[in-house]
C-alpha cells in the first residue's frame, strides 16, 4: 500500500465498482438472510435466488459481478492511456506499466488462493478471478496500445465468433460441446493448466477462458472512449451506453438459443448478456452521479470503489468476522431472535466498510 493522491476521476466509476463489491463484501449473504425472512414473497424469494450462481446454463444476479468489474477495468483504461501519453510516456513504457499491473494481479491471486501456506504445490489451485481479470485486461489494453482502437473494434466480434466456432468444432467426440466434461474449454485445461481445477475436471478461469474475457474488457474500453469523448453531451453519453446495453442483452437472448449463457465457459452469449447489464448500469450511475451531479449519495460505495482490490485480498487474510462478533454481538442480542442473521451480515458490512473508510481518511490506496 501506498500513500496516494487522488487524481481527478469519475465518481461514478468508483460508486458502481464500489457497488459491485458491496456484494462480496457481504451483500450476497445479506440479501439470502433478508429472503429467508419471507419465505411467502415471491420478490425477496427471487432476490435470494440471483444471489446464487447459477450450477451451468443461465444467468443470474450473481454472474455479474465479476464481469462487471473487469468491464469497469476496461472503461478506465482510455482515461488511464490519454494521461500517460500527455505526460509523454512512449508506448514502450506504457506497456511496461501494463504488463507489471497484470503479473501483479495475478500474483495477487495466487496469495488469495494461499500459496503461501502451500505445502502441495501439485495440487495448488494457480488459476483465480485476480488472475483473470489482470491477465484479460492486460491483453486488451496492449492491443489498444499496439493495434488502435479501429482494430480492436473489429477484434471483438471476431473472438467473440471464433471462440464460439471453436467451442462447436471440437468437442469431446460425442459429446455436448458445452458441458463441463465435453467442452474444449475443459480439454484444453486439463492439458495445459497446472495444479487443480477447481471444478476437478474444469477450472472456470482457465487459460482457454482468456479469449472471450479480453472481448469483456474490450467492450469496457470502448465505453471509457465514449465516457472521454469531448463532443458528445453527458446526457447523450448515459443514453448512448443505456441504448447499446440493452441491444446487447438482446443479442445474448438471442445468441442463447444456440449457445447457452454459461459463465463458467464464459460464452460469447454470456460475454453480451454481462457487457450490456453492466453498460447500462454505467450509464445510470454516469447520469445520475456525473451529469445529475447527486453524488452524496454515491461516498458509501465510492469508498469500497476506491479500495476494491484491498477490501477482496482482506477478507482473506483479516478476520472481520470475529472483529463484528466481538463489536456488535451485544447490541445485535436486544434485538428479536429472528433479525439475529440478518444484523450479523449488516454488522459485517459496516466493519468492512469502516476499515476502508479508515484507509480513505488516511488517503492509503491498494495501487496496482
């Protein structure tokens, strides 16, 4: 960690980050308590539901969140890129600082999984979300950097296309090509990824997996170039993006009948349906933070936005259970038995959330 200065940036990209950590930060099991609560309503049972992810084919709440933030890891690029080259960094050391983020995410991954306390490393799982996303949005932004934006816009239907081709044209002979045991997602994994698959005989962030999930952080990209474009109204912006994600949703409702949305293979059809549900919720909060100008409402998650990488690893290594337990268990005990969970996981959020708003006050920012 380091001292950091804030530069000026978009509150609304650190309030829709925030919010989409608000669910690993125990928002999830909140939402599963609160519907346990009412089990006769149709609407908290349904909440309760997407809080889940879903065993293979489909799509729910929960699906989203990792997607969404590498989407938000595309849109800060353009911002990221414009900056450095105005302070006259060559494309070399841009890609220097690309590659070095990227390794790092994926270092940090392998902490997470706990390769520190690993007496097996045969048996380590080395594939994660961190590595993921870093690796991804590593390949995205070098080719922004090396191949323009013209190109790259051309690029993503085509992975996109040819990671379905691929998928459909060698399966395991006889076999659903998108299953878990029949997919060349899974081959290609058990061939080639060390360590154990954390689905035994598939591993859902797996080096095949990297394809369609550079399409993912490309299609952020393209929405941070629109968020930097001088010409266009904020207005025109929100509902440029609102417009384009809804036209995504329907092509994944389309591309569906024919390739399943699938997160664990991370389909082209699911890379759709997830980059137009987080376009459109950027064009929201955009509208609402950025042109609309209410942003005090936003300081909550922009909080956990400005740490998110800080606030995943912490969970890992800091006991915020025990910390909650020890701070609320005796005012949570005055309270009728039944609301006991549910005040158990909203005394776990605000001690999550005070450890970051601490780091904030003292301006110390996980910087990668």
């Amino acid at each position: 960690m380091q001292n950091a200065t804030t530069p000026q940036r978009l509150r609304s990209l650190d309030a829709l980050r925030g919010s989409d950590m608000f669910f690993i930060m125990g928002g999830e099991g909140l939402i599963i308590v609160l519907a346990a609560l009412f089990p006769d309503s149709a609407f908290m049972q349904t909440m309760g539901k997407h809080m889940l992810h879903v065993d293979w084919h489909g799509f729910h709440f929960m699906d989203l969140v990792f997607p969404l933030f590498l989407f938000i890891s595309g849109v800060t690029f353009p911002l990221s890129l414009a900056s450095q080259r105005q302070k006259g960094m060559t494309d070399f050391q841009i890609t220097l600082r690309i590659v070095r983020r990227g390794l790092i995410l994926v270092l940090f991954g392998l902490l997470y999984n706990g390769i520190l306390s690993c007496t097996d490393l045969a048996n380590f799982r080395y594939a994660s979300v961190l590595a993921r996303i870093g690796l991804a949005w590593m390949l995205a932004s070098l080719l922004q950097v090396w191949v323009g934006k013209k190109v790259c816009r051309w690029l993503i239907p085509v992975l996109l296309l040819g990671y379905w081709a691929l998928l459909v044209a060698f399966p395991v002979e006889g076999m659903d090509p998108y299953s878990m045991e029949g997919s060349l997602v899974g081959r290609i994994d058990r061939v080639l990824l060390p360590g154990q698959l954390y689905l035994k005989i598939h591993d859902p962030e797996g080096w095949f997996g990297l394809i369609p999930s550079t399409a993912t952080a490309l299609l952020g990209i393209e929405a941070g170039r629109l968020l930097a474009e001088s010409r266009l109204s904020g207005s025109r912006k929100s509902l440029i993006l609102i417009v384009a994600g809804i036209t995504a949703i329907g092509i994944a409702m389309l591309w569906d009948i024919v390739m399943p949305i699938n997160k664990n293979l991370w389909t082209s059809s699911f890379v759709m349906i997830t980059a137009g549900w987080s376009s459109i919720l950027l064009g929201v909060f955009y509208q609402i933070i950025d042109v609309w100008g209410f942003r005090k409402w936003a300081f909550v998650p922009a909080v956990i936005g400005m740490n998110s990488i800080t606030i995943y690893l912490a969970q890992e290594f800091i006991d915020f259970y025990h910390t909650s337990r020890a701070i609320f268990t005796l005012p949570i005990s005055f309270l009728p038995e039944t609301l006991h969970p549910v005040m158990g996981w909203v005394a776990y959020i605000v001690t999550c959330w005070t450890f970051l708003y601490i780091l904030y006050l003292k301006r110390i920012f996980l910087k990668v």
